[in-house]
C-alpha cells in the first residue's frame, strides 16, 4: 500500500506551484477580473499584452501545451474572422489604405477597430480558458460546495463531465462495431454523418440506462443521507493573502471601469 | 427474530405482462447467511431490489403484499434511511463507479464521506479494506480505467468499507477469476462470522453449499424450494428447479447408484472426504471382525480392540495397559 499516497489526504491537496495552489475561487476572481478589464480597456496593446501573460502563467503552471493548442485556434479563428469582416464594413472610417489584396484594399483603420475587438475577445477567453485549464473541474466543486452549493448540484456537474468521456468513448466502440459488420464508417463527411445516426439509438439508450443504474448505486452509497460530508480531499482555504490579492484585483477592475466611464463622459 | 419479512409479495416491473415476483413469502433472520440461486431471469436480483426497498420506491410498478425491513413496512421506509442500514453490491459493476472520484481510493471513501465518518478513520477502514479485497496497488488509479473483474473488486469494496449490519450481494464473482472468487467470499465469511446478515445471490454452487446457512431457489419469479443448505443442496430435485448441485453432492447421489451409499449426502468436499473415510473405517472394521472371530486368541485380541476399558484394569489399548484412577 502506498502510504504516502494515503498519507496525503491528511493535509491540504498541493501540487507545489504557486498558481495551481491558489484556492479556485481566488484563481477565478483574478482571471474574470483580468477578462473583464480587457473589455472594459479595450485597446489592443493592454489585451494582447495579457494574453501574453496567459501563456507564461499556463506554462509556470506546467499546462502551457495544452492552452496553447485550444488558444491558438481560437486566435485564428476569431482573430481571422473578426479582422476580414471588419475589413468589409465600415467604409466611412476607412482612410489609410495598409496594402492591396487582388484589388481589395486592406485599410488600417479598420484593422486597429479589428485588433481591439480580438483583444479583449481572446483576453476574456484567455482568462477563462486559463482558469479551467489550471484549475480541476473537481475543485472547482469543492469550493462550491464550500459555499453552499449542495453535494447533488455537485455530482450532477463532475458526473456530466465524465458522461461526455463515456459517451465518446461507447460511441467509438459502437463505430467499430458497425465497421466490423461491414458498414461503411470511413470517407467523406456524408459517409460519416451517414455512418453516425445509427449509433445514436443504442448510444441514447445506454446512457439512459446506465444513468437509471447510476442513481441506484449511488444511492446504496448513502448518497442521499442527510449528514454533513467529509471531505478526504481537502484544499486550503482562503489565506489572507489570497483574500488581498483577489480585492486587489476586483478593485483595480473597479478603477478601470471608473477610469473608462470618466473618459468617456469628459470626451 | 426476522429482520426481513416477506409475506405474499408480488410484484410486476412497470409494463411488464407477467410478475417478476409471485407470491413470495419468507423470513430472513438476523445474523444467517442465504443464498439465492436459479436460473437466469428467475427473480433474484427482483427479490434483491425487494428487500433492499428499491421495490416500490425506485421501481414503481405494482406491488402486492408485504415487505416488512425491520418490523417496517418497506412502504414507509425512507430510502436514505434503509441505504445506511442494508448494503447493496449490484450485479453490474459497470454502473457501480461513481465516475466523480479520480483515483480507487477516494472512490472507496466516497460511502463514508457520505456518511460524515471522521478523516483519519476513512483512511483507516479503506486502507483496511482494500487490502482484504487485494486492490491495493489500484488505490492511485483512475476508478474509470478499470477492468470488469477489478471494478467488481472496487464496487465491493465500496460498500463493505461501510460496514451496514445486513448485506445483499448480487452475483459478486461473475467477472472474477477462481482466485478473486475466494478472496470475496473469504471476506463473506469473516462477515458473517462478524454477526452480519447476508444475503448472496450467486451461481458458484460449490462455494453457496460451503458457506450459506439457507437457501432459496428461484424460478419463474416464485421461490421453489428453500430451507437449510444441506436439505436444499442434497436433493436431486433440486436440478428439475434449475439450479445445480454441488459437485460433492453429485458424487454422493452416483455412490448411491453405485450401491455404496455414504451415510448421507455430502454437499462439500471436506464432507464427502470425511463420509467416504468413515465408510472405508466401517468396511474394515467389519472385515477385521469376521476374520478376528475365526480364531479364540483373535476374539480375545478383538474385544481388547474395540472395548479398550475395563473399570478392573483400566485403560488398555492395543495390548498396553494404563492403571485405572485409584479409587478416591
Ligand atoms: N427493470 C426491469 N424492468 C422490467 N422487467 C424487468 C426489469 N428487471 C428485470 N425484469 C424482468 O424480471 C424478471 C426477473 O429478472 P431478474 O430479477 O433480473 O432475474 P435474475 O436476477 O434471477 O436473473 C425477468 O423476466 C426480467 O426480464
Ligand atoms: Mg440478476
């Protein structure tokens, strides 16, 4: 038996980095007030300039690889599709032309409004992506549930998550298993699709079942005692650093925003 | 007194034409190990969700009868109350893994977290228990990456690890190999001989005749023979209910056909050992006597064998003697 392994649980869950080890709800207050103060600034300098912090901060986490890849392409494929329409409308700001695509002019004006849509476009998306990819869904629960959030609301979350993990998972066997019978599963799109709806039949009512079985089971698991939980896994809570740190930035948010309607209200 | 009482119960799964349970009467009593056996689609797992009060409270459909937990109507019970009492291994344990726990250990815990037992003796009684159930190289892995006979293990473990008075186990063996077999019912045993009322559901009718204290046979949703083991198990009749016999039984029944019955029906191996000695000792022992008669000294010499005490000489076993207790 590894003791260590068991040992662990009598003292709080860290993994020894400084981000990771931040209790979810101070993770989350930072990175939704970063996302939303991209919004609010709405200049491409400052958002662009997080988003390169969300790569040094996914990276210090040890998840730079994965955020990148889902970051990435949302980077071309918003940025992409923000920048071309931007491109097609508003023609009365449109004055400095950049260059010329095959007789399409590009013009700068509209490229900045583009770049400082994208950049707080991905800064809020960063900010969250960042937050759930350094931070585990069960985590995040438990400080729900900290704050009141009921052990049900809490099951049905993390048990969805992992419904999705099953269902890809049968829904590949059920594939395969049409293949080996001799339907056709591989080629173009169509064939796919067309390979695919027989599968959502047996894939519905397995996963029906299996849940009617599941609420059984969990049941037998005194799931629906009326007691006060233990929880073996236990994260730190709050320090009062963590609790500075968070206003710092709900407060800064708070200036930002201030700062903004002032401006505009002088303008 | 009964724990369990069933008197008349029938019952018929929503839309369903014929009953799953037909007229089921019986009591179970605390501290008695039953086994369940017969055929498949005979009732068994029904009669389970009977007594553990899933029927009528998670099975609607309709049910007739009584079913009394506890000097309680299951009727009335509530069903988180009757989940702390009676534990419940299901016959799939494919759905028994909560599939919110990312590591063995915690899914083992998950009961007693429920439960509000305190941290230190979670840790104490999962240690424990997955060391019986021999799932302690698992306790780090993913619960949902398990093969069938080791979510079995874990799905036991889950439950045992709470320690109800009564258990129903649904066929807990049927993804284990003879090796995991033993080790779940050696952990069965110890169960029992720790006062728990157990209820099992199983086919391997070898290990039901070693263990079980009664049992019942189900068919066509009704019971069709039930009583103490060795009544039950001995009986060829047994066979016409769809249900087997134990091998030692089968042995027994054949000595018979053969015309050297044993005194009775073995229903174990260690039983039947010990019937085939004690036949072979009779056979000698009546071989030995004709030819000892044939001789005086041989007489003599047979009744110093078989009556080794005398109040005059005392003790004298193959011709040595031991003085008798002096008179006080
Ligand atoms: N959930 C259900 N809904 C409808 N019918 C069921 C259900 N479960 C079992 N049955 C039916 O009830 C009968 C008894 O089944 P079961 O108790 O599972 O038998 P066993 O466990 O002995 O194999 C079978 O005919 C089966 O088809
Ligand atoms: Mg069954």
């Amino acid at each position: 038996m590894d003791m260590q392994f068991v040992n662990s649980f009598k003292s709080y869950q860290k993994v020894g980095n400084f981000w990771c080890d931040l209790y979810p709800l101070t993770k989350m207050i930072i990175c939704f007030s970063v996302g939303l103060s991209t919004i609010v600034v709405a200049d491409w300098r400052y958002g662009f300039a997080w988003c390169l912090f969300y790569f040094l901060f996914a990276a210090l986490a040890g998840c730079g690889k994965k955020f990148a890849k889902v970051f990435l392409v949302l980077f071309v494929v918003i940025g992409l599709f923000l920048t071309v329409i931007r491109q097609i409308g508003a023609r009365d700001v449109n004055t400095t032309v950049m260059f010329s695509l095959f007789g399409w002019k590009w013009h700068l004006e509209s490229f900045v409004i583009a770049m400082n849509i994208n950049s707080y476009m991905l800064g809020f998306a960063g900010a969250v992506l960042l937050f759930f990819n350094t931070t585990a869904m069960r985590d995040i629960m438990y400080s729900f549930e900290m704050l009141g959030v009921s052990h049900e609301t809490s099951f049905i979350m993390l048990s969805s998550m992992q419904n999705i993990i099953d269902l890809r998972k049968t829904s590949v066997t059920i594939l395969e298993s049409q293949k080996s019978r001799g339907i056709e599963t591989d080629g173009n799109v169509f064939l796919r699709i067309k390979a695919f709806f027989p599968t959502i039949g047996p894939l519905m009512l397995g996963a029906f079942s299996s849940t009617e079985e599941k609420s059984i089971a969990m049941d037998a698991r005194a799931f629906s005692v009326d007691r006060k939980h233990t929880y073996i896994r236990e994260l730190e809570p709050m320090t009062g650093k963590e609790k500075l740190l968070s206003a710092a930035f709900v407060v800064a948010l708070v200036a930002l925003l201030a700062a903004r309607i002032l401006l505009s209200i002088l303008k | 007194m009964a724990f369990i009482e069933l008197k008349n119960a029938t019952y018929k799964y929503p839309y369903t034409k014929e009953p799953a349970l037909k007229d089921v009467s019986y009591s179970f009593e605390k501290g008695k190990f039953y086994g369940i056996i017969g055929e498949n689609g005979g009732g068994k797992t029904t009669l389970c969700n009977l007594m553990r009060g899933l029927i009528p409270h998670f099975y609607l459909g309709k049910l007739t009868g009584e079913a009394i937990i506890d000097g309680v109507d299951v009727r009335e019970w509530d069903t988180a109350e009757i989940s702390a009492q009676i534990g419940y291994v299901f016959q799939n344990p494919f759905t028994q893994i909560s599939g919110i726990k990312e590591t063995v250990f915690e899914e083992v815990a998950m009961g007693l977290e429920n439960l509000g037992v305190p941290k230190d003796e979670i840790l104490d009684r999962v240690c424990q228990v997955c060391r019986q159930l021999k799932i302690e190289d698992l306790i780090k892995n993913n619960p949902n990456e398990l093969s069938g006979g080791q979510r079995q293990r874990v799905a036991f473990a889950s439950i045992i690890v709470m320690d109800p008075e009564t258990l129903i186990i649904d066929e807990p063996t049927s993804q284990l190999d003879p090796e995991g077999t033993e080790d779940v019912f050696e952990i069965i045993h110890t169960l029992k001989g720790r006062g728990k009322t157990l209820v099992l559901v199983e086919h391997k009718i070898d290990l039901i005749a070693e263990y079980c204290d009664e049992i019942l046979v189900m068919q066509h949703g009704s019971i069709a023979a039930s009583g103490p083991t060795k009544k039950i198990l001995s009986d060829l009749s047994v066979l016409d209910k769809g249900a087997m016999l134990p091998g030692a039984a089968i042995f027994g029944h054949e000595m018979q056909r053969a015309g050297k019955p044993l005194r009775e029906i073995p229903i174990t191996v260690d039983e039947a050992a010990a019937l085939v000695a004690e036949r072979g000792k009779a056979e000698w022992q009546s071989r030995l006597k004709t030819r000892a008669l044939a001789t005086p000294t041989g007489l003599r010499r047979w009744r110093t064998l078989t009556s080794p005490y005398s109040p005059a000489s005392g003790w004298r076993l193959w011709g040595r003697t031991a003085p008798a207790r002096p008179p006080a």
